[in-house]
C-alpha cells in the first residue's frame, strides 16, 4: 500500500465477540503516521502500530489501522 493507491475501508473495531466492521466506503491514502508506544509502569509498552489517512469519497481525512484497508486500484506513481 502507498500514497494515492484507492482503498476500500472496512473500519474494525473492538476485538472477539465484540468486534464490529463497519463499511466507510472508498478512499485514497494520502499519508502514512508513525505513532510512538505508550509506556505504562505496571503494564509496559503498548505498540498501536502504523496509521493510515485516507481521504473518504466524503471529502474528510481519517485514519485507519492498515487491517481495515484492502487497496482496489494501485497508483501509477
């Protein structure tokens, strides 16, 4: 997956039985974000992984775990 590739956005959220997918439609990816671990005492650090902004066929941005992402059309770039 890369920058201007067009996605299909199937958003998932929770986990096992509580897990929950709901169809946003088609999107362009527009960037990648890097986010830090958090760090805590008792527990450790927790890595939330990459996120993916896409710009919807709404015209708003939102980021999304790549998981949620299938890419339908590659860019040329």
């Amino acid at each position: 997956m890369k920058v201007g590739d067009l996605v299909d956005i199937n958003q998932e959220r929770g986990t096992g039985i509580y897990k929950d997918v709901t169809p946003r439609g088609l999107g362009v990816v527009v960037r990648f974000e890097e986010l830090e671990d958090l760090h805590y005492p008792n527990i450790g650090s927790i890595n939330l992984g990459p996120i993916v902004h896409v710009l919807l066929n709404t015209g708003e941005t939102e980021g999304f775990a790549p998981q949620s992402l299938e890419v339908v059309c590659e860019s040329r770039r």
